[in-house]
C-alpha cells in the first residue's frame, strides 16, 4: 500500500524538528550530543535538509504511479517543511 502525502510529510516531522532545535540550540542540542565539532554539526543538519528537500519532490511519474504528490500538494501542508529547509540552510551558511 503506497503512503500518503500526510504519511510522508509525517516522516520528515523529526528533520523539522532536529533542525528547529540545533538552529535554536546549537552544540547545546540534545540532537548535537557527542558530535566533536561545529562541521559535524552542518553535516547532520545538511543530512536532515536532504531528506526533506527529497520528501517535498515527491511526485508521481505517470498516473500508474502511486508515489504520493507532495510536490503538488498544498502550500500550506509543505509550510513547516519549507521552513525547516530554508533555516537549516541558513544555519549551515552562519556556521
């Protein structure tokens, strides 16, 4: 049974929020424990942008296919997604 667009945008919840949290919290993070460095730090965080960057290019090739379309579905079900993409990416350009 393929996923739904809620299923998949659900899945990148935890990148939301491992993004969220290093932005606020840098080496601080509980997601940053035991990382030695600042550029280990941009690598996960560039890790978790990847995965949603691909989530939200989701989309179906042919009409057979049941890949679900995230990539056309509503602005407003992508927000927190977007969001996270851009301020991980500004977060990585910063440090």
């Amino acid at each position: 049974m393929a996923q739904t667009v809620t299923e998949c945008l659900s899945a990148g919840a935890d990148s939301v929020a491992l993004i969220a949290d290093i932005n606020t919290s840098g080496a601080a993070s509980n997601y940053a424990s035991g990382l030695a460095n600042q550029a280990e730090i941009n690598e996960m965080v560039q890790r978790n942008v990847d995965h949603l960057s691909t989530i939200l290019l989701y989309a179906p090739a042919d009409a057979a296919d049941d890949t679900p379309d995230i990539a056309g579905a509503a602005s407003s079900l992508k927000t927190t997604h977007v969001a996270a993409v851009t301020t991980g990416t500004d977060y990585i350009a910063a440090n």
